[in-house]
C-alpha cells in the first residue's frame, strides 16, 4: 500500500470514529453517494451504511476516491 492510500485510510479511519454522515462520497467511475455513515475500515475495504435505509455497501479502498463536501 502506497504512502497516499495509507494516509487515506487513516483519514477514513479518523471520519468512521466521528460517526457522523459524510455528505458526498465519490467513487472512480463517476459514482456518487450521498450521507453515507464509515461503519468499518478494513485493510482494503470500507464498509459505508445508509443511515435512512439501514443498508450496507462494500467498496474497495481503492475505488473510492474522495469524501467530504465537494
């Protein structure tokens, strides 16, 4: 793992602890969600829940590439 994806992850890390919703996540390949809450971060997946439909999805690291507001 990259020096890039380390920090990453810690920075997903950091925002999974708030457990506040994150209100735009992008992934490569132009996919977009919206007020997903970090459940877990693995070694190479983050696991984002659906606060309003209780769901789950599991993304590899590597395929998310920002959240935040923008």
């Amino acid at each position: 793992m990259g020096v890039f994806r380390s920090t990453f992850r810690q920075q997903l890390i950091s925002i999974s602890e708030s457990g506040q919703p994150i209100p735009v996540v992008r992934l490569v390949g132009g996919e977009t969600f919206r007020n997903l809450v970090i459940n877990n971060v693995g070694i190479d997946v983050v696991a984002f829940e659906d606060p309003d439909t209780d769901g789950t999805m599991y993304v590899p690291i590597g395929l998310v590439l920002s959240v935040g507001i923008f």
